[in-house]
C-alpha cells in the first residue's frame, strides 16, 4: 500500500515577524509488511534527525504534563514513547545522548520538576 503525502512548512521569521510558508514537498510513504519493513535500510543521518526531533518533541511535551501536574500521564507517555524511540535507535550511532536523556527525565517526571528546570530543558529542545 502506497501512502501520498503533500508537506509544507510554515514559520513566523525571528527578525521580521512576518509569517512565511515553504513550497509544497510531495512524497510517498510505502506500506510493508513487518518483516519487510524491518530490514529495510536508513539513511543514518536523516534517521538521527528524525531521533533529535522526536527527542525534542517528546521532552518538551513531557515537560508540559509535568508542569500541569499530570505526572502519572507523563510517566506512561515517556514509558511508551521510550519503547518506541529505542527501538528507533536500534543499530544508528549518535543516539545514545538522546536515549540517556529521555531515560534521566523518566525517573524524574512522576513528580513536580521546578519551573526553572522546565523551562531549561524545554530552551534547549
């Protein structure tokens, strides 16, 4: 099965503060079967991009709950989404920095972190 996809991005420019868009990207996304899907190569670097973007994603929506005081939510979030990410990792060198981060946040999440740790952390996702 073949997915079509049509992705833009857009984004306020730090200096002007104008609005700004990027062209249409078309691509396609095929759908295998697993065994398929897990032998199938990775471009290591893109891979490590999609890791630091998910790291970031994942930190600071934690974060989030955590500040919202959700902690048990956080937990099972960082719980589920850690599985997910490791197995990402699997086999692609330079993510460890990214897992060890998650699994430190992890121990930490299920009470309240203070406002200045949040913020820190969500900066520098």
């Amino acid at each position: 099965m073949e997915i079509s996809l049509v992705a833009r991005a857009h984004w306020r420019d730090r200096e002007t503060g104008e609005f700004q868009s990027s062209e249409p990207v078309s691509c396609s996304l095929s759908l295998q079967e697993e065994e398929l899907n897990e032998n199938q190569s990775r471009d290591p670097e893109i891979t490590l991009e999609v890791l630091r973007q998910w790291h970031g994603w994942l930190m600071r929506h934690a974060m989030s709950l955590n500040r919202t005081r959700q902690f048990y939510e956080a937990e099972i979030f960082l719980q589920e989404q850690i599985s997910h990410f490791e197995r990402y990792c699997l086999g692609i060198t330079g993510c460890e920095k990214f897992l060890e981060e998650l699994l430190v946040l992890q121990r930490r999440i299920g009470a309240s972190i203070g406002e200045r740790n949040r913020k820190e952390v969500t900066i520098v996702c």
